[in-house]
C-alpha cells in the first residue's frame, strides 16, 4: 500500500544503468521473494505521461509464478507484502489495476499452449489440482470430464503408480509432467 495516498500498489523497483529491464526485473524479483530461476514474462510498458502525480513515470509490468508456499515469509513482512486474491484486488494506484489484468490476459493465453502451469504444481499431482489451477488463472469454472479427458491425452503427462490418499478420501492418481517428454512433442493446446 502506497503509504501517503492510502491506495494500494504494485511493488518495483528502478532499471540500474548496468543492466536490463528483464535483469532488473529478476533482481527486484529476488529482492522481494528471495527466489531464482522463476518463470518470469514481460506484460507490457506502461507510460501514459500523467500516470504518476509526482514526476514523469514510465513502468515495465512483469509477472511471475510463483508458489507462494516456497515465498519466503520474512521478505514479505520486511517489505510490506501482501498476497491478495486476484478476484479482490482492490483499486489500485495510477494503472496498475490495468498492468494486472493485462497480466492475468497473458497468463490466460500461455497457460493454453504453453506448459507454465507445472511451474506451480508439486512434481506430484492429481488431476483435480492442475483443474484448480486453471480455473483460478482463467477465471471461471471448467467442466471436468471434459478437462480430464485433454489432460490424460497429453504423453508428456505420466500417470504414476502412486496414490494421493490425504485429500481425497477414496484415493486420487497422482502424475508427473515430463520435461523431456514434452521437448520431443512440443505440442500443447489445452
């Protein structure tokens, strides 16, 4: 929350003049969760000339995936942090309302025909949870049989010999993603 206005914000931080903006995003991505190697893309530039009241800002969105059981707690309380669920957002400073859901718009097409959605899963998990997944990144709910049905299509979606007996009472298969699988095929539609 941008303290002096009451409104909440997007966190960033500022391209050094040694380095990149997708260098400067890692950096200030790691600053803040104190991870690296995550999946990471470029949302858009945002620089209408009257978006900040205070001097002429211009802002490149970035979003990432990220578990947040792997986020380190101490980082987010050190910072201000907070995880808001993307159906409450609250109304934000300047544009970043709009960098959001411009972020969520790419998710949505790349979660279709890229595999980015096994960046979030554990290397083990049941179909319902991949269906939990998507239905937060798109949004609304999708029909099961039908869901199911295109994900055990996938080759490079093993089912395994193992069983997932915590959450689900009768049992439910547990699957892996296979990299190497998917590299070989490198079809994905979804």
């Amino acid at each position: 929350m941008d303290p002096g206005r009451g409104e909440w914000s997007l966190y960033g931080g500022f391209v050094r003049n040694d380095e990149s903006v997708d260098e400067a995003a890692d950096r200030t991505l790691f600053e803040l969760t104190g991870m690296r190697n995550v999946y990471m893309r470029q949302v858009g530039a945002f620089g209408s000339v009257d978006r900040d009241p205070g001097e002429r800002v211009v802002s490149i969105a970035y979003y990432a995936l990220i578990k947040v059981t792997d986020y380190n707690d101490n980082l987010k309380n050190e910072h201000g942090l907070q995880w808001v669920d993307i159906e409450e957002v609250p109304p934000m400073f300047s544009d970043h309302n709009t960098m959001i859901l411009q972020a969520r718009k790419l998710m949505q097409q790349k979660i279709k025909i890229e595999p980015i959605s096994f960046q979030l899963l554990p290397s083990l998990f049941t179909l319902t949870q991949v269906q939990r997944l998507y239905e937060a990144v798109m949004g609304r709910e999708l029909d099961k049989r039908n869901f199911r049905k295109r994900i055990k299509e996938m080759d490079f979606i093993e089912k395994t010999d193992l069983i997932d007996k915590v959450s689900s009472k009768r049992g439910a298969a547990l699957y892996r993603f296979n990299k190497s699988m998917f590299d070989k095929d490198a079809t994905f539609k979804l």
